[in-house]
C-alpha cells in the first residue's frame, strides 16, 4: 500500500468513527428530552403522545386525594386542569396551590400518569414555563381560587 492510500485509509476510518460517535450523541441526547406543556397545550392536543413530557402549573387546592402510596391531584395554569396519578413518595415541599412540575406521559383517558414531580424550592418559585401560563390565564381574566 503507498503512503498516499494509507493516510486516505486512516483519515476515512476516523471520519466513520466520528460519525458514529456523533449519531450515538445524538440519539442518547434525543431521547433524555422532555418537552414542557402547560395543561392549556395538554387540551388543545399540543402534547406529544406516547413520549414523556413535563407538565406544569399549580396543585388546584382541594384536589389532592392519597390512596396508599398513589397521589392524584389536578394541575392547572387557571385556564385547563390536567389529572395527575403520581405513585411514589411527593416532595416534602409538595402542597396545594403552590407550583409543580410532574415528568411522565398522558394515558389513553386524558389522565397524566407522572414518574417524577418536582415541587417549588421557595415561597416566590415557580417555574419561568408555569409562571408565563399563569399570567396569561390571569390576563385572560381566569383566578385560581384558594
């Protein structure tokens, strides 16, 4: 083998193994993806179906019911509720009316099934994705009652 048909041999064989490593990257990177939807988006269809996504808003007060270690609640951005069946054990900062982030998907009957909730970490938190729903809904005149 030349010289020439050597270097063009290993700049090829590195060229093949950067591009696999960039698509193993990528699809790694793809697939830890969770999109956040507002429950507004949730009842207009905008959710993406059969995939995780996150879900945020505020625990609507009164609907906490525990059955065990399983807790469903209704998040809202004061506009469109969305139930939530969480089985696990909910944040310590987890409280109704306050900010939540819940990780999962949405079943067949409209119901969230989450794997992870996150609750706010102070009196003034909530996430910027759920505070933007909210002060649209208030703009639009909608109170969340307390």
């Amino acid at each position: 083998m030349k010289a020439r048909h050597k270097r063009l041999a290993i700049i090829l064989g590195a060229l093949a193994s950067l591009g696999v490593a960039t698509g193993l990257i990528l699809n790694a990177l793809n697939s830890n993806i969770a999109l956040f939807v507002t429950p507004t988006e949730v009842a207009e269809g905008k959710a993406p179906q059969g995939a995780a996504f996150r879900v945020g808003g505020l625990v609507k007060p009164g609907s906490l019911k525990r059955d065990g270690l399983t807790a469903r609640f209704v998040v809202t951005d004061t506009a469109k509720d969305i139930p939530v069946a969480y089985t696990g054990i909910l944040p310590d900062l987890f409280r109704e009316g306050k900010g939540v982030v819940a990780q999962g998907k949405l079943t067949p009957s409209g119901e969230f099934t989450a794997t992870e909730v996150l609750a706010k970490h102070d009196e003034n938190y909530m996430p910027p994705e759920a505070k933007h729903a909210v002060e649209q809904a208030h703009k639009a005149g909608v109170t969340l009652k307390q």
